[in-house]
C-alpha cells in the first residue's frame, strides 16, 4: 500500500498542501474494476474517456482520482476534492507518466528480472516463446507476456493487447517476481511504444526482429510507425541489443548501436560493423525439422530445429542472441535447440495420409504473407493454395498488397472473410482484389467469404502434393464479425476435415 503522495514527483506540491493523503491499495483504469481504497486512473482511451466515469469510480470505492487535463492546464490549479473528500488530481500527459507511477507502486519488478523486450513488425511472438521456451530447458523459471497471453508456458492468461496498459504491465511483473519467475520475454508493439506503456522498465535486452507495412491505420505513415519502434532502443533502459541486420532498417539502426549484437542469414554484415555477431554457414530445410549451420562470435555449432522457414532461422538466432548477452553458455542452448517446440498458429503443420499437407499461420501483413509463401514453396512438389483474407476497421491501405502478394507468390487463392467487424465484408474483399489484377491473372481465384465454408472447399479440392497456407488468424479461437465474436479456430476445422475426408476414403 501506498500514499499518494509518493507515487509521483508531479504531485508533491498538490498533496503536501492538504491534510488528505490517503493510503492506497492498486491501481485501476477501468471504473468498472475499483474496488474499495483503489487508485483510479482517468484517461482519454481509443474508444472511451475515462473522465466520464470519475463519479461512477468513486461510488464503486476509490479512495483517490488521478485525471488527464481537460485544457493542459498545470496540476496545481486543477487540484480539487471531490464531495466526500476524495482527492482528484488533474495532470497534462498523464498516459506518458503511468509507467513510471505504476513502476513505483509495484516497486519496479523489472529490475528484479531478466527481462528481454522484442519489438518488429514480424516474430515478435515465435521469439518471445523461443526464448522462455530456452530458458526454461536450462532449468530457470520463466514466462512469456505478449499476444498469446502472459504468464509461464503451461499456465497463460489471455490477454486483449499484445502489450498490457503500463499498470497491468507493473502489476505482472510484480506477480513474477512473487511466483520466483527470473527470466521474462515481453513482446513489445508499436501501440505500446508510442502510448509510452512500458517506459519505466529496465530491460536487460531488446531485440529487433524487422519492419515492414503495418498499422498505418494507427501510425498514419511508416516514419511514424518506424520511431514508435525506435523508442525502445533510443529511449528506453535498455542495457544490450540484438538487431536484426537482414533488415534494411534493422541495419541502418547499426550504425547507431554499435554494442549490439548483429543476426544475419545471409554472412553478410554491414561493412561498418565491427561489434559481435551471429551468422548463419548453412541451412537445410525439410518439411519436418530445419539444421542450421552457424558460427558467431560465441563460437559456432548445428540448431536442429522444429520450426519452419527461413523467416524462423533469423527468430531462431535472434532468440539465441539475446541468451548469449545474457551469459547462457552457447553449448547448452545448442543441445537443448532440439527440443524447442513450435509455437501454436505460427508455421504449424498438419498432415494425414493421403491428403495435403495444411499449415496455418498468422501472417497478416504483406511481407509476413509473402515470406511464408516463399518458405512453403521449397516443401511444395504440387500446387500452393493460399487462404487468406484482411481485418476489417484496420489498416486499408496493405490489402491491396496482400492480394498482390497472394498472387505472385501462390498458385490458387481463396480470399475470405478474416474479422470483417463492422466493415462490409465484400468492401475489404474489393480492396484484396484491387491487388490481385483477376483481369491480368491466369491463376485460379475464389472468392468465399465464410471462412468455414472456404477451409472445407480447399481441403476438398486440394491433392496430396499440394500445400495449402491458411493464413491470417493463427492462433486466434474467435472471429469477430459486426460487434459479435464468435468462436471459430482455423486449426480445429483443419483437424476435423482432414479426419472426415481421410476416413472418407477409406
């Protein structure tokens, strides 16, 4: 518990001035959570204000308010009390000083941890399991926070967001360390960057997987959505690097972060680097398992791995990395690589005798999309289908590269329904086949916008040689169509028709 007085510097000369200092018992953005003695939180949210809700929050107990400024007004001319005495206390950019007020309330956790932050258009969430998957073979505690959800491997709570609210963010870490968690990988989104989430936490690594098209919606263009990105390694407490140098940007951020580590595929580095390294010698890829060759600057050896693609090799590396940095003994990870496992709904692979082979992926943005097309093809001796569509109320702007991407680099295609949402869905398929050019393409498009129904089609029509990519949802167990979500799971459909086609052949 804690005064309100001492958990930010900004409310000093507001607090001292009176005799009501009251003791606190959590921190809550939502009204809707308070409970009695809480700290409530008053921001102006995507979708809602939370200024709207301050009597709501302290009829449900709140023993104080902290609110945005309705005019950036300063905090001293501002503070109030409410009727019954509670305090309000109006700040300017109070969303910016959230991580460090929760920090102090929890006592910071992450300096207590290992805790390694992964940032990148792509990957984040394969490398952020790699790594706590790694960790946890050498024999240590760890967990995982990220689209997936947050906790350790085996007991995860879903979560809305790819990366928490500053508060919640403070607030598991602290469980973390009351659980004997030493080792945590955070994936970090743009969203999270920009809204300043995660600004007062002390990250050992951060680790950058690539950039490419996705969010404008949100960002407004790529410089933008690129510095959202750069804060964490420009900004941030952060103690060492691990940049992905096969990236154009990932490259060009080098040169200003000449302590990193530097991972690349392709043994070419910048011609200016002169800091530590991994690169790959060789690769050989089965449909099954991935060998990797490498040598760095730990020393060299062979990755058997589960994962698929060569997008995973560079994941695989990066994830190695940040272990090296963090003085794990390259070769004990390399023994335990083996037993590294994939992650749900990213390159996972489901077969059955007789039938083609399905991979569902949660490729969502054109250069996820089209490197995991490109990755299938080496497995492929038929036909490459490509099941996909785009989330409707989100990023216009890349559906029209999808379709192209769809295009150049499969032989058939389904475009579907993904979560349309509120968006029309034949609008969203409109914009997919912008990019697609049907009237300049020989290859064989179908459009069916029940994603159940176009599952079920392909699986039909599809041979034994073939691959089909079902692409876009991964994971996910729900689709949101209109303000409903109901529940839909690409694997489980994938399961059931490949067990009714198979026995119905026999």
């Amino acid at each position: 518990m804690h005064e309100l007085h001492n958990l930010y510097k900004f409310l000093l000369p507001c607090v001292s001035n009176n005799s009501v200092s009251p003791i606190l018992t959590g921190m809550q953005l939502d009204s809707r959570d308070v409970t009695l003695g809480n700290l409530f939180i008053a921001v102006k949210g995507y979708r809602t204000d939370g200024r709207f809700y301050i009597d709501y929050a302290i009829k449900k107990g709140a023993a104080a308010v902290l609110s945005e400024s309705w005019n950036n007004t300063t905090v001293s001319k501002k503070y109030s009390y409410h009727t019954n005495e509670i305090p309000v206390v109006y700040i300017n950019n109070l969303s910016q000083h959230l991580s460090d007020m929760a920090g102090i309330f929890y006592n910071h956790p992450s300096r207590f941890l290992n805790l390694v932050g992964v940032t990148g258009t792509n990957g984040k969430t394969t490398v952020t399991h790699l790594l706590a998957s790694w960790v946890k073979l050498l024999g240590e505690k760890s967990a995982v926070m990220g689209t997936l959800g947050n906790g350790m491997l085996d007991n995860m709570s879903l979560s809305d967001n790819t990366t928490c609210s500053a508060i919640d963010t403070q607030k598991i870490l602290d469980q973390f360390i009351k659980d004997k968690i030493v080792f945590v990988a955070m994936e970090i989104s743009s969203h999270g960057l920009s809204q300043h989430r995660v600004d007062a936490l002390y990250f050992k690594v951060a680790v950058f997987t690539n950039l490419s098209h996705d969010h404008l919606d949100y960002h407004g263009n790529m410089e933008q959505y690129l510095m959202s990105k750069w804060r964490l390694f420009n900004e941030l407490h952060v103690e060492k690097y691990v940049i992905n140098a096969d990236d154009l940007i990932g490259c060009r951020w080098l040169y200003y972060l000449p302590q990193a580590v530097a991972v690349t595929t392709t043994r070419n580095l910048p011609f200016f680097w002169k800091g530590k390294w991994i690169s790959v010698i060789k690769v050989n890829y089965y449909l099954h398992c991935t060998n990797i060759i490498f040598d760095s600057s730990w020393g060299g050896g062979i990755i058997h791995s589960q994962l698929l693609g060569e997008f995973n090799v560079n994941n695989l590396l990066l994830a190695l990395g940040a272990l090296l940095v963090l003085g794990y003994p390259l070769s004990l990870l390399v023994h335990a690589s083996s037993q590294l496992q994939p992650i749900i709904g990213r390159m996972e692979v489901f077969s059955s005798n007789g039938r083609p082979t399905i991979i569902v992926d949660y490729a969502h943005t054109p250069d996820a999309l089209k490197k995991v097309l490109i990755s299938i093809r080496q497995y492929c001796y038929g036909q490459l289908w490509c099941v996909f569509g785009c989330g409707g109320d989100r990023d216009q702007s890349k559906r029209a590269l999808m379709g192209y991407v769809a295009k150049k680099y499969a032989d058939r295609i389904i475009i579907t329904n993904d979560n349309p949402r509120t968006e029309e869905p034949q609008s969203i398929i409109n914009d997919i086949m912008y990019g697609v050019g049907l009237s300049n393409s020989k290859k064989i498009i179908k459009i069916i916008k029940n994603r159940y129904s176009a599952i079920r089609t392909v699986i039909s029509q599809a041979c034994s040689e073939d691959i089909i990519l079902i692409s876009g949802k991964g994971h996910e167990k729900y689709q949101i169509i209109g303000n409903n979500r109901i529940y839909h799971s690409d694997q489980d459909i994938v399961k059931k028709f490949l067990k009714i086609t198979y026995h119905d052949s026999i």
